[in-house]
C-alpha cells in the first residue's frame, strides 16, 4: 500500500497538485485583467509552462543523486527561481501575445505579476507541507543563499 | 519515508527500482499533460484566427452592401 502510494501520489501531485495550485492564484488575475477571457487557454498555457517547471526540478534532482551533491534543495531553488522569473513569464507572455487584443506591455507586466505571486504562493505551500509553516520563505532564501555563501 | 525505511531494512535495491517506477509514471504523466496542453493552445489559436477571418469578412460585406446603398440612393 505504501508502495503504492510512494509510486502514484508523488507524481500525480507534483503534477496536478502543482498545476491546481497555479491555476487558482494566476486564472484569476489573468482573466480579470482582460488579457484573454479564453479560459481554456489559460489553463492549458499554465499547464504546459507547469509541466516544464517541474521536468526541470525532476532533472535537477536526478542530476544531483547521480553526482552525489548534497546541496539538493539548493540547486531547486536556483531552478525554480531561475524558471518563474525568467523562463515561465517570458513563455507565457509570448503565448498571451498571440491571442491578446491588449498591448504587449500589459500583458508582460501581468504575466510577470501573476507568476510572481504564484511563485510567493508556492513557497508559502512549501513551507507548509515541509512543516516549516510561514517560514517558508525564509527557508527558500536562506537555502539559496546560504547555498550560494557555502 | 517508505525509502529510509527500507534502507534500513536492507533493501536499497528496492529503493531504487521504486523511484524509477516513480520516475517512468510521472514522465508518461508529464508527456500526457504537454500533449493534452500543446493540442488545446493549437486549438484555440486556429478559433481565435477563424473569429478574426469571419470578422473581416463580415466587416467587408458590410462595407460593400453599404456602397451598393449609397449607389442607389
């Protein structure tokens, strides 16, 4: 049973878990401001740069167990910092684009914000789940730059 | 947890061959959900390029039938 559950739910909740979490902090934003109303646009667009962001956290840690490094949790926060400042937003906004009558400076910024409030709450998740409760924020930035300093 | 508890019960093999299951499934999960995604964007991109044709065409139509008005008039 707990073998079971070893195989099955780690998978399915980074994905899903992931992918629901997102979905409830940036459909709102993006849809109230007008950057499309297509709802299934936004969830497959959210879903697909999702996807991606934890491929690479799945990457990393294979990286990490196959070179014997310690410094795990690190190396994903670098990748998820990395990723939903640079890499998501930007690939958002670039889909946005194709469908959006409002100017690409708006839907830039937007993207930028709903990702980055995603991103402020996924580390408050993380906290939780990792018992660290409110300071998972200062989990987040002490492993990085504590990793950084080490 | 199930990981150290068989680590301690002598069973690293085990271990491994579970977070390759674990590995392999989320993977097939990951491919279901970008192809599920990719197809969904494609989708509604070629709707939203259609609705823009119609549009024109109907902006068209009505300029024209506006021109034949004027014309008779």
């Amino acid at each position: 049973m707990y073998i079971l559950l070893y195989i099955l739910v780690f998978p399915i909740a980074l994905l899903a878990g992931t992918i629901l979490l997102t979905l409830m902090v940036e459909f709102p934003i993006i849809y109230c401001t007008g950057i499309t109303r297509n709802k299934k646009y936004i969830v497959a667009v959210n879903a697909l740069t999702n996807v991606c962001l934890n491929v690479g956290i799945i990457i990393v840690l294979l990286f990490d167990m196959s070179a014997k490094q310690l410094k795990l949790e690190r190396d994903i926060c670098i990748w998820t910092l990395f990723a939903e400042l640079t890499l998501i937003p930007v690939a958002e906004a670039v889909l946005y684009f194709m469908i959006s009558k409002k100017s690409s400076i708006k839907v830039l910024l937007v993207t930028y914000a709903a990702n980055f409030a995603s991103f402020i709450f996924g580390l408050f998740v993380t906290g939780l789940l990792t018992n660290r409760g409110i300071y998972g924020i200062s989990w987040f930035f002490s492993k990085l730059f504590g990793g950084f300093i080490w | 947890m199930v990981e150290y508890a068989l680590l301690d019960a002598g069973m690293g093999g085990l271990v491994v061959i579970l977070g390759g299951v674990a590995i392999v499934v989320f993977v097939i999960l990951a491919a279901i959900i970008l192809r599920f995604s990719i197809r969904a964007i494609k989708r509604e991109l070629k709707k939203e390029t259609e609705a823009e044709q119609l549009d024109t065409q109907v902006a068209k139509e009505e300029d024209i039938k506006a021109e034949q008005t004027d014309e008779e008039v």
